[in-house]
C-alpha cells in the first residue's frame, strides 16, 4: 500500500521519455479498475506528439505539458457505459494510471477535465472526438523534476460510524 501514501501531483518534468514497457503497464492499470456492470467505458488516447501535448495545453490551460512527454486523455464512452456511472468508472481508471505511475517511479497528475464544459468542448475539437466519447480526465506522465514526499492525509474527524 505504500504508493497510495507516496503518489503525489507532480507539476513539473524532465523532457525524457518514459520507456514503453512503463507506459503499457500504466495502461493496463487502468483497464483492472472496477466499473459498473463491468462494462469498461472508457478509451485511452495516449498523446506523444509534441504539437498535439501544445495544443492540449491550450484546451487545458493548467495541465503542465511544456516538458511532459506523455499525457493520457481518458475519455468515457455514453455509448457502452452502464447509465451515468461511466464518469466513477472512468475516475477509478484514472486513479490506477497514477498509482501504477507511482510504483514505476514515474511523476503523474490528474488534470480534471470532466465536468467543465469549455474544457471537454476545447478537448474535443482538438482532438476531433465523437460525440459519444466524452473527455474525463488528462493524466499527465513523466520523470519528475520536483520531489514531493509522503503525505499522510488522513483525517480521522471526517470518518463517521453509524452516522453523522
């Protein structure tokens, strides 16, 4: 359990690529995550090209793409997903690509993208995304250039038994 305590939101990276055995790790992190009716609504689209991780740090203006060399836009599919849930299914996908980042030893940050209407348009139109794929979430990934340490969060005020 020690990589859900060591992950952190790492803003700033080195320009050298991840290795492609990593990334193909992190990805089939996301596709273990649980989802409604197990029905896997989401896809991945993994963005390498220098002038396309531009031109989605313009649709997401706080995603810190200058040096990553890799972003993962996770998209929910309307079309497959079990009524609403796909947005669950789709942050529990999100939260596996940063944990197995984590266990790589590899920087990661969640970019929200979902719910913000001018983002998943912006997003869309660069991408040119069907209508039924809907952006969630733009998980940034790299070697870190910033340390974080471990950071216990836990708040035992905010954990009720039984009831408030």
């Amino acid at each position: 359990m020690s990589i859900i305590f060591d992950r952190r939101s790492i803003r700033q990276y080195q320009a050298t690529p991840i290795g492609e055995d990593d990334l193909q790790y992190i990805l089939k992190a996301a596709f273990n995550a649980p989802s409604a009716m197990n029905r896997q609504p989401w896809e991945l689209i993994v963005i390498t090209d220098k002038s396309l991780l531009q031109k989605m740090a313009q649709a997401h203006p706080h995603a810190p793409l200058k040096d990553a060399p890799v972003a993962v836009l996770v998209c929910g599919d309307t079309q497959k997903a079990w009524e609403e849930y796909w947005v669950c299914d789709c942050g529990a996908a999100t939260q596996n690509m940063l944990l197995a980042a984590t266990e790589k030893k590899l920087g990661s940050l969640w970019c929200g993208v979902y719910p913000r209407a001018e983002r998943m348009q912006a997003i869309q139109q660069v991408l040119q995304l069907p209508a039924h794929l809907q952006p969630f979430s733009l998980v940034v990934l790299g070697h870190a250039a910033e340390k974080k340490t471990a950071n216990d969060r836990f708040l035992p005020a905010a954990v009720h038994y039984n009831g408030l």
